[in-house]
C-alpha cells in the first residue's frame, strides 16, 4: 500500500485498514508459531503497512 494511496482514504478507512491488518498479523503469527508460512514475507510487509498507515494517520492531527 503507498502513502499516496492511503492520503487519499478518509480516515475511518484508514482506522479499519489498521484493525483489518493488524488481525491478519495476529492470525499469521500464531500460524507462524505452529507451522511453516507459505510467505514469510507477509508479516513484514503487513508490519510496514500497519507503520506507514498510523504515521499518515497521526500527520492529520
């Protein structure tokens, strides 16, 4: 997800965009910890999204 992107999201969107992916790194983490990931990668990626959100979202306060 780019910043561009997400500037463009009102900010409700932007607050169940953060609790729709921080459940979803929830799941994989406890998926992580009882088997191989397909893409291991994902939690990264889900991690940055989550960082990249609440920082665009904190600039609008």
């Amino acid at each position: 997800m780019r910043a561009d992107e997400i500037r463009e999201m009102s900010p409700t969107d932007v607050s169940a965009r953060i609790a729709q992916l921080e459940e979803e790194r929830f799941r994989l983490q406890f998926r992580r910890a009882t088997e191989e990931l397909d893409e291991p990668t994902r939690l990264r990626q889900i991690r940055r999204d989550i960082a990249r959100l609440k920082t665009i979202l904190r600039e609008r306060q």
